[in-house]
C-alpha cells in the first residue's frame, strides 16, 4: 500500500500500514523484518527488547517507523488500575505521566542494547526522514510518550502518530502540551467496547487528546476532531464500555475515587473486569485491522 510520508492530516493509507506494523510488533523479529522489507522499508532495521518492553524500527528511503508492542488483553487491566498508575514528572516539565508507562519507555530510550542504541539514535540520525511512531494497547502509550520525549526532549520532529486501543497516558497538563504540539496528527482509534482506551479513569486525573475515531458494533466510525478530553466526554466514554446494571456503581466509584485512592484502585480493577462484555474487542488484529480494511499476509 501506498505510504505518504509528508501527510500533514489523516491517510488512511498511513493508518493501514501503521496498523499492520503494531500487529506485527506482536510477532518474532525475523517476522517484524521480513514484513518491513515487503512493505517498501527496505532500510536498516532494528527489533529492540529490554526488560518486557520490544517494538522495531523501521526505515524507507524518506521513511522511519516506530511500533511498539503492546499487552495481551489478559494481561492489560492490571497495567491500567494499579499503583503504576500514579503520576510522576517526566524529562519535561510539562505536565506528568503514568508512571508505569514511562518506566517502560526508559527501559529502551538512551540505552545501549545488545545491537546498540536503538531509541533515540536512529531517530537523531534520521537525515530529512519523517517519523512515524505507532503501537497497540500498552505499545500505544509508548507511541505516545516516546513521540512527547522526542518533541520535548529530543528536540525531533515527529510527523505523526496512529495508535489502537490505546489507554490514557498523562494528565490535563502533558495533554494540552502534546495536543498543541501534535494534536492535528495524532490519531487514536477505539473499538467499540474496548475497555482499554477507558483508562486509567479519567477521575484519576488522566484525559486523552488528540484525533478519535470511534467504531460501532457494526464497524461505523464516528471522527471526533483534535481535542483534550472533558469530563462529560469520558464520562460517555466509559459508560458505553460497562454492562448497565453496573452503571451506577460506576458513578459512585468514579465520585469517591480522589478521596480513596488506594479502594479506587482495587474497586475499578473489578468494577472493569465484571462490567467488560467484550475484551475481545481489544484484539488488534481481529478487529482494529478488520475496521481499516486491512489485515497481515502469512
């Protein structure tokens, strides 16, 4: 498929290729590389692995690529409502960050790994190649921050950034900081009743930002424009996402959260696994791919 590198808003064509590459991050180094190689980044290529972070990257002749690789969805809710979910500042003084979030990006920016320094050295190196960064779930949070980290840090350009199923990653602070620097290229995309993109709650002060595609339970998107999160917004968000005869436990929990952190975590851990009808529809590649007509060729 075609892949505009110089695209200034939303490619479908991007968010196709994007999304085959948070796919593949799931997949074996030797897989990752083969299916860069098919889709015209014939470039050097890194797969990086440090401490239960991975992802590659991938390069084009005017083209780099970053997917990070996400969790399992039986694995996701403990990564979302546990005491890693505590704000902490980051290399920025711009807002804060989930703690546990960030901690996982550091374990593969500015370190040396067994086939050198992967993050942020090729980006650095990058010539006049755009960036593109890109991860499902968990490897969306990454996109996010390591996308922030580069910007804010790094002083390097990012181009955009497509993520699936991703969770919130910062608060009111680092989201109108990113909104501003790449809200107009930044595109999230949720799947009906994925529960991941509904937390860590909103109550705990986190908000998303950024460009939304929303799809059904028949596949119909609904585009919401680049914005920072409001409080009705995540309150609709979250609801749509729980059976409805937990709906008002829902409120209350959500109400009490401030005052009683540590109940609030381990209330919402349950309160999001009972009120889940589908965490299937966390499932990059059944669904998140189905939705943008794509899918990965064996």
């Amino acid at each position: 498929m075609p892949f505009d590198p110089r695209a200034t808003g939303f490619s479908k064509n991007n968010a196709q290729l994007l999304a085959q590459a948070s796919a593949m991050a799931y997949r074996e180094p030797v897989q990752c590389a083969r299916w860069a190689t098919v889709s015209g980044f014939t470039g050097p290529f890194d797969f990086f692995d440090n401490a239960d972070t991975q992802g590659f990257v991938a390069e084009s002749s005017d083209a780099i690529v970053v997917a990070f690789r996400g969790t399992q969805p039986n694995h996701a809710m403990d990564w979302f409502v546990d005491a890693g979910a505590i704000h902490r500042a980051w290399d920025h003084n711009e807002g804060k960050v989930h703690t546990g979030f960030y901690n996982a990006l550091r374990k593969v920016w500015g370190v040396t790994l067994a086939n050198g320094e992967v993050l942020p050295k090729r980006l650095v190196n990058r010539g006049t190649k755009t960036i593109w960064i890109t991860g499902h779930s968990l490897g969306g949070a990454l996109a996010v921050l390591c996308a922030a980290q580069a910007m804010f840090v790094s002083k390097i350009p990012v181009q955009g950034v497509y993520t699936f199923g991703q969770p919130r990653v910062g608060n009111k602070a680092f989201a109108d900081a990113v909104s501003a620097r790449l809200g107009s290229n930044l595109f999230r995309f949720v799947n009906h009743r994925d529960i991941v993109p509904r937390v860590p709650l909103f109550s705990t002060e986190y908000c998303h930002y950024g460009h939304q595609t929303f799809y059904d339970e028949h596949g119909k998107p609904t585009e919401q424009t680049p914005a920072v999160e409001t409080i009705s917004v995540a309150f609709k968000f979250l609801v749509g996402a729980l059976n409805l005869s937990i709906i008002k436990q829902a409120t209350l929990v959500i109400t009490d959260a401030i005052a009683h952190e540590k109940a609030f975590n381990e209330t919402a851990r349950e309160l999001l696994k009972l009120g889940v009808e589908k965490i299937d529809d966390h499932n990059m590649e059944k669904h998140y791919l189905a939705r943008l007509d794509t899918s990965l060729s064996e």
